[in-house]
C-alpha cells in the first residue's frame, strides 16, 4: 500500500506538475497518453475517454487517448511495453493482453507480468452472450436448438485467439454441448458486432458496454450475462451459472492502467492517486453505473499479485482453446 505521506503528496502536486516527467527524465511539457490496445467505440475505450476528460479536469494537463489495435491487444500492448519508462505513456487496458492473448503466440513479444509495472485497476465487466434480434434464438436452450436444426449458420465472433470472448465461448460450448459452433475471428469487437447484427454471424460473447447500445436500440438480443448475479438493468436474463446448470461460472474482464517496467516507483505512485482520485468524481461513477462496470479500485502492489493470478490461470484456459 502507499505511505501516507506519498498519497497526500501525489494528491496536493499543483497543475504543472501533476503530469510532470519524474526527476532523471527528458525534460518537456510532454502529454500523458492513454494507449488503448483496441479500436474506439468499444467500452474499454469509452471509459478511457471518460478518465481522460477527468485526469485534464482535474489536473489542468494534457490527456490524449490513443487507440493502437492488433491481434487481441497485442500490439498495443507490445508498444508501451517499449515505451520510454517515464511514466507518460499508459496503457488503459483490459485483462486480455496479460491474462490470455499473448499465450496464443509461439513466441510472446512481451513479459504480461515483467513488462509492466501496475498502476490501478479500476473496475470489472461482466461478458454477455448475444445475438442479433433477427434471429429466433432468445435463450442459451433455444440457441442449441437453433444450432441442431441450422448448423450450418452455428458460428461465434471473437476479437481474436486468446481473447476473452474466444475462451469463454469456447468454455460454454463444453459445458452446453456445443460442438459445431465454430470461431469466426476479427479484428476488432466494433467488426464482430456489426456481424453478430446484421446475423452473419450467429453469437458473440462481448463486455456489456460493448453491446449496451444495441441492446438498448434493439439490434441485438441478450441471451445470458457472465456475471456473479442478473445485471440490474437486465434483471430477466439468466446469468451463464443459471442457463448452463454450473454454480459458479462467470465470465468477465478487469479494467486497468499500467505503465512500462522501469517505471520509478514514486511516478507510478502520483499515478494511481491521479487515477484513484478521478474514480471518485460524479461522472466516472456514473459512467460505470450506466456501463455496469463494478468498481474495483486496487494499488499497484495488490494489483500485481491480482495480474498473476490471471496470468497463470489463463495460460492454462488458452491451452484448451483452438488456434485459428
């Protein structure tokens, strides 16, 4: 955890200096970048945007978020990981790149947990299955149904080998006898929902706030949610644990920012109380409220034994998950 004396520093730096380059760095009025490992629109992205507006509210300095997609955040990822270990350049991301993608590699181009140095980890999303509304299909039953009787349009989209949407999708085909319904990837969660919209493609497993938009205008169909409990918004759609019969099956993703190994320790620290102090404002709670992101503020020490944890239990989930 943090000194004390740390935090209240981090918390009382003036405007200038909340951004500034640690001692030893370039000097410079360089911009803090938030590098988002995944095309805009998608809900990672909108929530960096929301900590961006409220990072430069807050501090007075310069907050530019960039998108920098490629091979399920891999690329990136593998961009910060080379980044000048100044503390300003971040990569806002989700659990993915660490926890899944870069076991899908012969030869992973970064280290998820030597690499990076954590910062905070914000919140978590749960992961919900969907199809478009032209469909028939309205449950996770009828969507076997469906499969028996059509198998030839039994398909999923995912955002890659090792992505979230592709494990677990690839976990509920197991647990629901799933065979047939075979992988259709993209680069991006905004392509693969176009699909899943116009039913080119059957199913998709994506973060809630990916698919909140075309759940509420009615373009697509929720048939269960990765969640511990029934979102609130959605309190008629089954969890994964109630539609598959498995007491305790979840699906979701962490939220989170870290920083280039090498990072000094003191930076890293005026980071997570920029980053802890915006998670407190009135529209970044209100955000996740709409978005069902649960907040989960962690330091960079906790959050680090968290990202180990992700990391050695994914690498066994990827190992069962086929390759494209």
């Amino acid at each position: 955890m943090q000194q004390p004396s740390r935090r209240w520093i981090a918390l009382g730096l003036s405007l200038c200096c909340a951004f500034a380059l640690p001692a030893g760095a370039q000097p410079g009025n360089r911009p803090l970048q938030l590098v988002v490992p995944y095309g805009p629109g998608n809900g990672l992205d909108l929530l960096a945007r929301e900590f961006a507006d409220v990072l430069r509210s807050q501090t007075g300095g310069t907050v530019v978020v960039e998108n920098r997609e490629g091979a399920a955040g891999v690329v990136g990822t593998t961009y910060v990981a080379r980044a000048v270990a100044d503390g300003g350049t971040l990569l806002f991301t989700a659990h993915p790149p660490f926890a899944s993608a870069p076991w899908a590699q012969p030869s992973p181009p970064y280290d998820p947990a030597g690499s990076f140095v954590p910062v905070a980890r914000l919140g978590a999303v749960s992961l919900v299955l969907i199809t478009s509304s032209r469909t028939p299909v309205a449950s996770l039953a009828q969507l076997k149904t469906f499969i028996a009787a059509h198998p030839d349009q039994a398909t999923y989209a995912h955002s890659g080998n090792g992505s979230p949407g592709q494990i677990y999708t690839e976990l509920i085909k197991q647990v629901a006898t799933l065979p047939t319904l075979r992988p259709i990837p993209y680069k991006s969660t905004g392509q693969a929902l176009t699909d899943v919209i116009s039913a080119t493609v059957l199913v998709s497993l994506v973060s809630y706030p990916a698919a909140q938009s075309h759940v509420k205008s009615g373009t697509v169909k929720l048939l269960a949610v990765g969640s511990a409990q029934r979102l609130p918004d959605q309190p008629d759609v089954p969890t994964l644990a109630e539609a598959l019969g498995q007491p305790g099956f979840e699906a979701g993703v962490w939220y989170g920012v870290l920083a280039p190994a090498g990072t000094p320790a003191e930076r890293v620290n005026q980071l997570h109380a920029a980053f802890a102090k915006a998670e407190a404002a009135t529209s970044i709670n209100a955000f996740m409220a709409r978005s069902n992101i649960v907040p989960r503020l962690l330091g960079p020490r906790e959050f680090a034994t968290a990202l180990k944890q992700d990391v050695d239990v994914a690498r066994q989930l990827v190992k069962t998950a086929p390759n494209e």
